[in-house]
C-alpha cells in the first residue's frame, strides 16, 4: 500500500498529538477511502491494459488478409490471445471476469473483423 499511496502518507511533519489522532483514526475508522481509490487504481490499470491487448490483437489481424478473415483455423490464435489477455489480467488484479470493459473489447473485434462471417453449418449452444 505504501508503494502506491506514497511514502509521504507514512511520516507525519508534526509529532506528539497529530501523530496519535492519525493512528487513532486509522483504527477506528473503516478505510473506505484507500478501498475506493484501489478499486478506482484496479480499474485504471486494467483499463489501460485491456488497450494494450487489443492494441496487440489488432497488430496481429494485420497479418490477415481479408479473404482469411472468416477461416477460424487463421483468427483463432490472435482472437484466443485477445480473450486470454483480457480474462487473465481481470484475474490478476481480481477484477473480474467477464466484465463490461472486455466484452467491449471483443464486440469490437467481431464489428470490425469478423461482421460479415456466417456460419456454414448452424451450431446450438444449450
């Protein structure tokens, strides 16, 4: 926690009473706001992650030339590694998966790859 609030929050520039009023409220008091701002820090990262993953999925369908675009046995290893990225780091930072953010990321990948695809043979999920 210290590494991300800074070591500024640690050393009081008063000692005596300050010092103890600190103390005593960080024990009586719940510590909604460092649980805000890690939720809030969690989020930013993963957001900027999830940028990263769809940033490397899309260098990837470069390599992909549109007649390839619906043949699975070409897009399943950049789209596999898309969803991986975005279901791995949800994991890391226990974000949790699947969420709004990711499923953003592959609704776009199916707008702007994969929109004109249909299946050959119809397949039921239950």
């Amino acid at each position: 926690l210290a590494a991300v609030l800074g070591t500024g929050l640690c050393h009081m520039s008063h000692a005596g009473a300050r010092e103890e009023t600190f103390a005593q409220d960080t024990r009586t008091s719940p510590p909604t706001a460092v649980v805000n701002w890690t939720a809030q820090l969690v989020e930013e990262t993963y957001t900027n992650i999830t940028q990263q993953c769809w940033e490397f999925f899309v260098g990837l369908m470069r390599n992909v030339s549109v007649s390839e675009l619906c043949e699975w046995k070409v897009i399943s290893r950049p789209y596999s590694l898309l969803q991986a990225c975005l279901e791995d780091w949800a994991d890391r930072l226990h974000y949790g998966y699947p969420n709004v953010l990711a499923e953003q990321y592959i609704f776009q990948s199916h707008h702007r790859y994969f929109h004109n695809c249909t299946l050959e043979h119809q397949v039921y999920f239950d």
